[in-house]
C-alpha cells in the first residue's frame, strides 16, 4: 500500500504516558517496531478519536464505519458502536516528531495532526532553484547557501522598481534578489503548445496564508514589431516545478520569441505593479 509506504518516512512515534506525580510534567517514550499499529486498518489513514471496535476486537475509524455500513470487513460483525477506550488514550498520548526535524523544527505533534502541521512547518524543506545544484535545507540555510555558492548568478532588484532581464529560447530561468530583505524571485520559462509560459515565483517558508507577503508584478516584453503587457500574483514556493500551471503566468507567443528583454517590476502593491 502506497500510501502506508509514504508515512512509514515519517519518525517514529514517541507514546507519552504521565507518571504517578502529576504535578511534574514527565514522560516516558515507547519506541513502536510497526507503526501501523496506530493506523485504520481500512483506510490506512492515522486513528483519530472516536474509535470503534466490533465484538472481535477489530478496530475502525468513524468514517469507514459509515463506509462500511457498520459491518466489519474482517469478521462481518456490527461495527460502529462501541468505543475503544484503550486505543483511544493510546491515541492521546501519542506524540510524534516533526518529518522536517533534520532541518530544525522541534515541534512534538499529536498524532494523525501530522499532515495539518507539514503544510505550514516553517522549516519545510527549500531545494535550490539552480538547475545544476542538488541543495535542499531550511528557508534560512537555503538563503544563506544562495549568497555563497550562487552570488554571481543573482540579479539583484529594488521593490517597485522595473528592471530589465535578458529574456531568449536559450535562457528560462533567472534568478532575481531584492537588495535590502533579500527575497529569491524566480523568473521561469517553459515551452507551451502556443509559446512560451513565463511565471515568477518567491521562495519563501510555508505559513498561514495570513503570515504570508503578497508580491505583485508586472510584465513587459517588446519585440521588433510586437509589445506585450501583464500583470500577475508572485506564487510562493519551496522548490521549483516543471509542470505547466494553470494560472499566474504570461504567455509570450511564439512569434515574439528570440533574443529580446523583458522589463519586470515587482512590489508589495498591487496597483504599482498593475500600472
């Protein structure tokens, strides 16, 4: 099973249980030897409280239940009815690391919140956008790798200022840094079935949507005969992606591509950059 295979990656929970004196914060860890102990046995998804269990001790979470039609698929037996109370406080003590410990979060999860933290651990895993580097680290040692190993390949930038960047079929992908904070632009470019699909993205850590900064920008391209405007929302991101998006970019058509210069202006306002 796929998707037991995928969280089989994740560490090892660490079940927390408080001992006789409750007024000191104790724990003891207990190392699992199969992690799928913790698992519905039916929807391979972490047990998350309530837990049924038919006459025979099989378990299941509520929504197989009702899947199921409260039969259970292991013995036919009803299921759905009565609470595993055991489990349940397994459940509850269970604490697991985060998958991105290695990069420096400490954070103790309960289980089966794991995914609802991953998505906005802000030591999520940053790979660098330089297509001949194998990088990867947090959002801060990925900033800090760039100013070492790439500096002579960054653009540097001012917020609302337009900047003019070669822009040709031999050269997809330019590596834009804001002077003063020190933001990662990226400017790509990919082959479309009518041209070329330009977007521009902000390396930047995953947080709530409330944390996150918006970057707006705005686009033009001038060939010999042709002018193209457009202005789009930055995309934050954490590694770069070759597959085609379906919105936030700019076509550039195929009869104005060759050797020419887009002008790109990037700021924190939407109308400045929609000018």
């Amino acid at each position: 099973n796929q998707n037991r295979e995928n969280k089989r990656r994740l560490c090892w929970p660490s079940l927390q249980f408080p001992e006789e004196d409750s007024t000191r914060d104790h724990h003891v860890s207990v190392t699992l030897l199969d992690q799928d102990v913790l698992e519905c046995p039916i929807c391979c998804e972490p047990l998350k409280i309530p837990i049924f269990q038919c006459d025979n001790g099989h378990l299941a979470c509520s929504l197989c239940c009702n899947k199921v039609k409260n039969i259970c698929p292991s013995c036919t037996l009803p299921i759905g009815y009565s609470r595993c109370r055991a489990m349940e406080k397994v459940i509850e003590a269970t604490r697991v690391s985060c998958p991105h410990a290695k990069y420096g979060c400490k954070e103790n999860i309960s289980y089966g919140n794991q995914s609802s933290h991953e998505k906005l651990c802000v030591f999520t895993p940053c790979s660098c956008p330089m297509s001949d580097c194998n990088y990867t680290g947090s959002y801060n040692d990925l900033m800090n790798h760039v100013d070492v190993e790439h500096k002579e390949d960054l653009l540097l930038f001012s917020w609302d200022t337009p900047l003019k960047i070669k822009f040709n079929l031999g050269e997809k992908l330019t590596i834009l840094k804001e002077k003063n904070h020190g933001k990662l632009i990226v400017v790509q470019g990919s082959n479309g079935s009518q041209g070329m699909i330009v977007r521009v993205s902000c390396f930047a850590p995953s947080v709530p949507e409330s944390e996150r900064l918006s970057l707006f920008c705005s686009l033009k391209l001038k060939s010999l005969n042709y002018r193209l405007k457009h202005g789009l929302k930055v995309t934050n991101i954490q590694k770069m992606s070759d597959e085609q998006p379906e919105y936030g970019f700019m076509l550039v058509p195929s009869y104005m591509l060759g050797r020419t210069y887009m002008d790109i202006c990037i700021s924190h306002r939407r109308a400045e950059a929609f000018y």
